[in-house]
C-alpha cells in the first residue's frame, strides 16, 4: 500500500449491495473483490458509496507499477 498516494476505501456491505462477492485474502481485514465479468463488475464496484483518503503510509519513490 505504500506505494499509491492515495487509497479509496468502501465497506462489505457496499460491495454485497451491488451484487458483488469478498473472499478472504491474507490477514483479516483483507478481502479481494471478486470481478469474473470484468467489466460489467468493475462498473458495479464503481457504484458503490466510497470514500478518497490520501494514504499514510505512502512512500514517495515507489511509482506504481
């Protein structure tokens, strides 16, 4: 995570609203998004209610890739 400057957060309940599914990724909180009609799915998740924070932990350098 510390290489974006900004991160945008959104809540389980806002990805099940739309329809999409969460499965358990790493250590709990971590969840991956399920997207296996791509581009249908990517407009759902784009629907959802969300929030743009600038990111804490962001490290200047580091160029997404």
């Amino acid at each position: 995570m510390r290489r974006f400057d900004v991160v945008t957060l959104t809540t389980a309940g806002a990805i099940g609203r739309v329809g999409l599914d969460l499965i358990p990724t790493f250590r709990r909180p971590h969840y991956s998004v399920l997207l296996p009609a791509l581009d249908a799915d990517i407009s759902r998740l784009m629907e959802c209610e969300n929030e743009v924070r600038t990111n804490p932990h962001f490290e200047a350098g580091e160029a997404p890739s």
